[in-house]
C-alpha cells in the first residue's frame, strides 16, 4: 500500500482489527475490552501500569484499555482508560 494512500482519511477508515496502532477489542474474565497500542515514540508521560503498579515510563511502547461497555455512571467506557505494561495486559485473565 502507498504510504501515501495509507494517511489519508485517518479519522474516517473502518479500523482494521489487526493493522498495528488501531484499537481493537479482546474478551478477559470480567468483560470486552478494547485495546489500543501506543508506539514508544507517542508515550511522553509515565503512567502506572495497574498489572505491576509500577511506572510505564516515556518512550516504552505499551497499551492503553477501556470498557467496551461503559459501567454504570459512566457515559463512555473511554473515562475509564487505563494505560498497561504490553506484557502485563497479556499475563491478564
Ligand atoms: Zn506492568
């Protein structure tokens, strides 16, 4: 695909489940969640990672995870965006 062809329409495209760097969704123990990777060139600020409570620091590629389904008081499962370790989100059930 040109690289060209590939920019355009960023905002309109149907995600893609398995193009790197689109939000796709996955299924653990306690409901759908939908997944994106972040590049480590896009994390500029530390997050804790909720599997290890330790700092994902800037520059480490990661994921970040919400809801597919928003929980109650919640208008969007997007408030409850949380950014994890690629490997402590896959240990996750
Ligand atoms: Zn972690």
């Amino acid at each position: 695909m040109a690289p060209s062809r590939r920019r355009q329409s960023k905002h309109l495209r149907p995600a893609r489940p398995l193009a790197a760097g689109h939000a796709s969704s996955v299924v653990k123990t306690d409901g759908r969640w939908v997944v994106r990777p972040i590049a480590g060139a896009s994390a500029v600020k530390e997050y804790r990672c909720p599997g290890c409570d330790q700092i994902i620091r800037p520059g480490t590629p990661h994921v970040v995870v919400w809801p597919a389904d928003p929980g109650l008081g919640f208008v969007s499962g997007t408030e409850q965006r949380r950014h994890w370790h690629n490997s402590c989100w896959t240990r996750r059930r």
